[in-house]
C-alpha cells in the first residue's frame, strides 16, 4: 500500500480507536459535552503529535485558542482514562515545572493489533 494510504488508515484508525474509549466507557462525572471535548482535544493533541511538537499546556492553548483552565480541564479526563500520560519537566525559563503530554504507549499498541501488513 503506498505510504500515503498508510498515513490516511492510521489516522482514521485513531480517530475510531479514541471515539470508542470515550464514547463506550463514560465516566462517573462526566457530561455528554465533555466527552465530545475529549474527542475533539484528542483530534488536536494528535495532529500536534504527528508535527512533532510538544504536548504542553502552552502550545495547546496557542493551537486552539482555550484558556489553561479549559485545556487542563479536558486534558485531566484523559489522564483519568489513560489515554494521555503526564510528566513533569522544567519550563521554558528552567525554574519551575511544566506539564508535558504524551499519547499513551498503550493506544498506539492497540492501534498496531488492528494494523495488517
């Protein structure tokens, strides 16, 4: 299969992948409207993966133009269900911490169980 087909089975592979988790395993005190913000942030948070750039509150807030209470408030839900994983590291002056995002490990192992060669 060329290269670009790959990356447009991948893709929507993902997407379908985070809809179940979200959308098949509600949590206790969430809404419906916070479900569909996961959805949406995950969209984000994984074009910004494929681009290379670093999931931190800074550039997410810079992407989509929320405020750090709202991107945190998202992004805590997805820490809760394992779908992001959190470290902190050193910000951008080098004297306090910073969050720093990544993808779970564990989707992308899921995603490679569907993958046919």
């Amino acid at each position: 299969m060329p290269r670009a087909l790959n990356a447009q089975w991948h893709s929507l592979s993902f997407a379908a992948l985070i809809l179940r988790q979200i959308l098949d395993k509600p949590l206790d005190d969430e809404t419906p409207q916070s479900r569909l913000k996961q959805i949406g942030m995950m969209s984000v948070l994984y074009y910004m993966h494929q681009g290379n750039q670093p999931l931190n509150l800074s550039n997410i807030m810079e992407l989509t133009g929320l405020t750090r209470g709202g991107v945190a408030e998202t992004v805590d839900q997805l820490i809760k269900r394992n779908i992001l994983t959190e470290t902190f590291v050193k910000n951008s002056m080098g004297r306090g911490r910073a969050r720093q995002f990544e993808i779970s490990p564990e989707i992308f192992e899921k995603l490679r169980a569907f993958h046919v060669t």
